[in-house]
C-alpha cells in the first residue's frame, strides 16, 4: 500500500485534507495524525475490522488495550457506565490536553479495542488537526502512538513514514508535536486514584483538582494496565543512564572501541554524536525522542544518557528512559 503523507497547517488545517481522511476512516483504513503528545494512528474505534487493522499495523498484541479519542466530554460519555465527578473535574481542568481517563466502559465499545477489559481510556487531544479529524468523522478514533510495537514514539510525520510506511492508507503532517512525550494516563475506574503513566500532567497538578491522593500501581502488578508494563519506547541501540557528567564514561567506552553517542544537561563530550538537552523538564520532554530517533539511526553502540534530577517535574522524562532500556550505571 502506498502511504499518503500529506501536509496540513497545524493551526488552521484544510478542509479538502481533512474529509480525505475521515473518508478513510470511514472505509476502514488507518491515518496517522499529530496530537499535541506524539502521532496518533487513528482507526474507527466503533468498528472491530478496523481495529484488527490497527493492531496488525503496530505489530502490537491483542491484550494490549487501545486509548479512545473523542472531541469532547460529551463523547467520552457515552463510551463509558461512570462518568464520575472526578472524571468530570479533571476533563473540566485538563481537556482538550494531555491526560488519558480510564474508566469503566459501556457496551459501545468493542472488545477488541480494550482488549477485553472492563475499562476504556479516553482522551480529548488538543492538537487543532486531531480535533479537526474528529468532528469530521464524528466518530471515537481509536489511536495508539503511530510506531511499530514497543519501538520509539514519533513525534514526527517522517518517524512516521519511517516505521509504518506501506502499513498505513495516510499520514496528517503537522509538523513536530508539542509536548513529545505520551499523555498522562490516570485511573479512576476503581476505589483509588492510580496513576497508570506519568505524562505531560503531572500527580501534583492531579491531585489540586481532584483534592485526592495520587496512587501508584501496587509494584509488579500487571493486571490494571497490561501494556504500561515491562520494555517499550524503545529505540534498537542500548541506552546507559549516567549519574553526572558523561565524559568519563565515554572515554572509557570509547576506548575500547565502541562507537558512542549522548544526551546530557550539564556536561558532556564535545564530541560527535553528542546532544545538549534543556535543563526545563518541559523542552527536554519536547525533543527527547526525536534527539533518541537520531541517535539511534547513528549506527552507534551504546546511548548514554545524563541521569535528569530526581525531582517531580522530571517523573515523564525518567519514565520514559527507564522504559526506554536505559540501564544505571
Ligand atoms: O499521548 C498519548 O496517549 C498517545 C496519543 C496518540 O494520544 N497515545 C498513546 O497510546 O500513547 P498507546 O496505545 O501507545 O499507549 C496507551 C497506553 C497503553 O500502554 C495501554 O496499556 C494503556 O495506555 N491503556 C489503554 N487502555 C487502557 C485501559 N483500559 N486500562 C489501562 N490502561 C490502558
Ligand atoms: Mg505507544
């Protein structure tokens, strides 16, 4: 199949590229779109054939559960038994925008699409072509980050191509996204808060609204949120996490013989290979994996990587490194 990559004004997307891609919606095939986190690869999220499309696409297995999106709260509603006050407060403070609400799901959602769970994730994207798309279809878009399985999310139409061209009908580019790192996913389906994902909006910022402690998963438990668990986001080279400056591990690496590439804050090699990060958690989040994208097509051996501070605004960017492989040394 030939992908489609077509270029779309992020503030002011045209209509004609738009109503093609609702079209394809529509008849079952897959498009790829920027929400304001990383692209999404939306399919029709009432329609399982679609949805079996969607998971054969991404290489993704089937007990992995998909994030709906909606337009509004108004969507959401109807795709869940429980819209409760919380869910109402934090939609109410948050959406459109990063933060993913999982929640009890009604008989409208297809058992494929959380892959026979009895909760559904649900989603109002900010990004004006992701809106765009879904007034136009007028329909829940099922849409997963727009990479192969357990590989690097893209925060680019070209990461795009690069994973899923000839898999997809089309790509919606927007250019590069704005947050870079995937929505916070919270969990309001049982007794507990609990925090699935940490994302672009963070447990304090939770909390404030909802006046409610901020859980985490009980440690090893994989049964509230199959596909948050174990390796993913990964990019092929090995990552090294480094406490402090990266010099002296590079120059131990590289004398013996590896080839080494880095991403540091504070201090690194003016070497090749060698990234410089922002030391605002927000602009590292924005350019993480694509500098990780990069680096990966280097042909290097190892990434290291600049341990960011243990501090709570920090709690995505480490999450994500540590999901990414990245191993302390
Ligand atoms: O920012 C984002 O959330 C992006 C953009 C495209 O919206 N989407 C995204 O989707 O990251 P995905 O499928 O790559 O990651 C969603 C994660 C999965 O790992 C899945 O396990 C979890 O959310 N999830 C989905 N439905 C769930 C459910 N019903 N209960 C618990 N976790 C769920
Ligand atoms: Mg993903």
């Amino acid at each position: 199949m030939d992908t489609r990559v077509v270029s779309v004004n992020p503030v002011a997307p045209q209509a004609r590229a738009i109503e093609e891609a609702a079209q394809l919606i529509r008849d079952r095939e897959l498009v790829a779109f920027p929400t304001e986190t990383v692209y999404g690869l939306g399919a029709n999220a009432l329609d399982s054939g679609a949805i079996e499309r969607l998971y054969e696409a991404k290489g993704r297995p089937p007990e992995n559960p998909l994030i709906v999106h909606v337009q509004s709260e108004f969507a959401a509603r109807e795709l869940v038994t429980d819209w409760s006050a919380d869910a109402e407060k934090l939609a109410e403070a948050f959406w459109p925008g990063p933060l993913t609400i999982v929640l009890t799901r009604s008989a409208t959602v297809p058992d494929c699409v959380v892959a026979g769970g009895r909760t559904v994730a649900v989603r109002a994207p900010a990004n004006a072509i992701a809106q765009a798309l879904l007034r136009e279809c007028g329909l829940p878009l099922a849409a997963p980050s727009a990479n192969r399985s357990t590989m690097l999310s893209p925060t680019t139409a070209e990461h795009v191509l690069a994973q899923l061209g000839g898999r997809i009908a089309m790509i919606l580019d927007g250019g590069q996204t704005e947050r870079g790192l995937e929505s916070t996913v919270i969990d309001l389906s049982g007794e507990a808060v609990v925090l699935l994902r940490p994302g672009p909006i963070s447990r304090s910022q939770i909390k404030t609204v909802i006046g409610k402690p901020v859980e985490d998963l009980p440690g090893g438990s994989d049964i509230r949120s199959p596909g948050l668990m174990g390796r993913h986001y990964s990019p092929k080279t090995q990552l090294q996490l480094v406490r402090g400056s990266l010099v002296e591990r590079y120059e131990e690496l590289t004398a013996s013989g590896m080839r080494v590439a880095g991403i540091w804050i504070v201090e690194g090699p003016a070497a090749e290979g060698f990234l410089r990060m922002s030391c605002d958690p927000e602009l590292y989040a924005r350019r993480l994996y694509a500098a990780l994208h990069e680096l990966d097509a280097g042909g290097f051996d190892v990434i290291l990587v600049e341990l960011p501070p243990s501090a709570p605004e920090w709690e995505a960017v480490l999450d994500r490194l540590l999901r990414a492989g990245g191993k302390l040394q």
